[in-house]
C-alpha cells in the first residue's frame, strides 16, 4: 500500500517520510488510533516506504520487486501478527491467507470485521504464546531480500502477559528491524510494551479528505457523500456502513428518543434503551457518533445558523429543536454526557444502564431555565 492509497494524513505522511530521509527511523513504534481513521493502512505503507527500491520523495514508487510483493502482502521479510480465535490454529501463519484477503478487501477493518470474516465472531480472540515464540524465530532470520525486516503487531492489546516476553526484542531488536504495532486501546497494553516504544497517534481523517474520496466514488451522489463526511466523524468504516443503507440507520432512533427527553415520557425510555443497548458495541459507537454530530450541529446553529451545514431531514429536526430555545450551557452539558456514555460502552458497561442514565441527563437539560 502505497501513501497515496491512504485517505488523509497528509502531515502525518510528510513526517514518515522526513524521518526515512533523515536515518531515523525508530525501530519500535505503535500506531494508536480507531482502525477506521487508517491506522493499520498507514503503518502498511510506512513500511512499503521504508522497504522500496526506489522511493521518491513524496511515496513508495509501486514497482520495483519489494513494492510489488507489498502490494499482495506476500513480502518475505513482512511478518504480521494478529488476534484470533484459539480454535483456529496456534500462530497466525495458519491463518495468513485469510489476513491477507481481509485485508486488501477492507484495510480499514476492525476486529468485529475480522472475527466475522473468520466466521467466528462470538468467540473470543487473543495472540497466543506459539505466535509471539514465532515472531522471536522469525527474527532469529537475516532479511530475506529487503534492507529492513518488518514486523507488524495489529492489536497488541490482545498480546496478554505473554507479551513480556518480546520485550528484550522490541528494546534492542536485531539490525534493520522495524516493530509496527497497531492499537485501539493501549490501556490494555503492557506499560513495558508502551515504555518500549514511540507512539504516533493518529486523528479522524480529516473531512476534506474523506469528502474527496467519497465524490470519487460514481455511485455516491454529492450530497450524499457530503453527508457522510460529515456523519462518520472521520472514520471510513462509519462511512461505509452508513453508506450500506439507504438511509441513516441512527436518524429515527435518535429523534424517537429526544422526542420523549423533551416530552418527559420517562416511561418508555427503559424499553427503548433495551432495544438500542441490544446492538454490537461497534452500531452503539456509530449511533452515539451520529448523534454527537447533531447535537454539534445543534450547537453551532445557536451561534451562527449558517455554520449548520446538514441537509435533507437532518437540517429539519435541527430547525424544529432550535424552536426550543435550548441554552448553550445545557447543550454544552448533553454533548458531554452523550461522549461520556460512548467512554463508558467502549469499556464494556452495560448499555441499556448507560443509556437510562444518560436519558435523565438529555431531558434534565432540555428543560428551558
């Protein structure tokens, strides 16, 4: 994968390859950030870099032999390293056809997509000792054809203890040897693993970017693909599977439940938070930033109604609220809950209790003062 085939990131590329020109390349660093925003993309194309024949200054060139078996992910000197399920081998060599597969359809997959692609998404996954004894053999090996050898860890948060065992590796690794992990979570990171590495955290894609992309695609129409750029927060993932229906899935569950906030209909909130917390944890994530970005839009249009830059339906129910003359302050105080209550699912609380309380909150504060 090349930078170019990365949407977004233009400053963080320019960084990649400053250090490459520079010699510097630190030989441990970990990627944090949603998988949706392109953190494993852009690690794969920071390594394609690192390892081309003939790179350029502005990317990998895509042809010589080294970008080529990057391309297919077939490299003899990329390993990779990845959460799976016991069940289906003891080290990720037995699954690498697979991997390979998901990832050059849907590079911007999370676990939840690799599970089900597995067919295994209720069990549970994890990267077993036989795996981490296999990367230690692998790098036991001289560099096959290229000058660095590449080791790409993608969840490291799934290494469990048994991940102290690559720490002498990671902290003086063999020469020319490049550990890229990949996370969403370091608080489930071992803090010896993080204290052995150089975090390069990445944003959302910005909108512009992610605007561009998605006006390239002939099936999405302008309007729509404005919309989604701006509904999906910067994660391409959201995008594409709001895009997979004909019509936000979000937009009448979100109306429903500020309907009974503001009317105080207190009693169909248990029911209705039942329905919404009985979806994965991944549809709750997109509901909650769905209706973040409303809520925004809300905001912004209290100061200014030409910063409001929804349409179609989602522009009505933002006019109809601003009839309600909500102060900022309290605005202010639900866009808060709402992000504390996405916190609160990421860590695994339950949901339909999250959702109650935060309901309370929503109609609290949607009583005028």
């Amino acid at each position: 994968m090349k930078f170019s085939d990365v949407i977004g990131h233009s400053e963080k590329k320019k960084a990649f390859i400053q250090s490459v020109s520079n010699g510097r390349v630190p030989h441990a660093q970990l990627f944090i950030g949603n998988s949706g925003w392109g953190t494993l993309p852009l690690a794969l194309a920071y390594a394609q870099y690192v390892s081309c024949l003939d790179r350029g200054a502005e990317d990998s060139c895509g042809q010589c032999s080294s970008c080529r078996k990057y391309e297919s992910l077939t490299h003899p000197d990329l390993h990779f390293t990845f959460p799976f399920p016991r069940e289906k081998g003891e080290k990720c060599s037995e699954l690498i056809s697979n991997w390979r597969k998901a990832l050059l359809e849907h590079p911007y997959m999370n676990l939840t997509d690799w599970m089900q692609l597995l067919d295994a998404e209720k069990k549970q996954a994890n990267i077993p000792t036989a795996e981490i004894r296999d990367i230690l053999k692998s790098l036991s090996l001289k560099p096959y054809e290229s000058a660095f050898k590449v080791v790409v860890i993608w969840l490291p948060e799934f290494l469990g203890k048994e991940g102290n065992i690559l720490l002498k590796a990671i902290e003086e690794p063999a020469h020319n040897t490049l550990f890229l992990l990949v996370t969403e979570n370091t608080e489930k990171i071992l803090g010896t693993i993080i204290s052995r590495t150089q975090p390069v955290r990445i944003a959302p894609i910005d909108q512009d970017s992610m605007r561009e992309y998605l006006n390239r695609a002939p099936e999405i129409e302008k309007e729509r693909a404005d919309r989604l750029a701006q509904v999906s927060q910067g994660d391409l993932r959201n995008a594409m599977q709001l895009l997979s229906d004909a019509e936000s899935p979000y937009f009448e569950m979100f109306r429903y439940w500020m309907g009974v906030c503001v009317t105080r209909k207190m009693f169909s909130i248990v029911p209705w938070a039942e329905k919404v917390g009985a979806m994965s944890r991944e549809n709750l994530k997109g509901f909650f930033q769905y209706g973040l970005e409303l809520m925004r839009g809300i905001l912004v249009s209290s100061y200014e109604e030409s910063l409001n830059t929804w349409v179609g339906k989602e522009a009505d129910f933002i006019s109809k609220f601003q009839n309600l003359q909500i102060p900022t302050s309290q605005l202010e105080q639900i866009i808060a809950g709402m992000e504390s209550a996405m916190m609160q699912i990421e860590r695994n609380a339950r949901a339909p209790l999250v959702l109650t309380d935060l309901s309370y909150v929503v109609a609290r504060n949607l009583k005028k003062m």
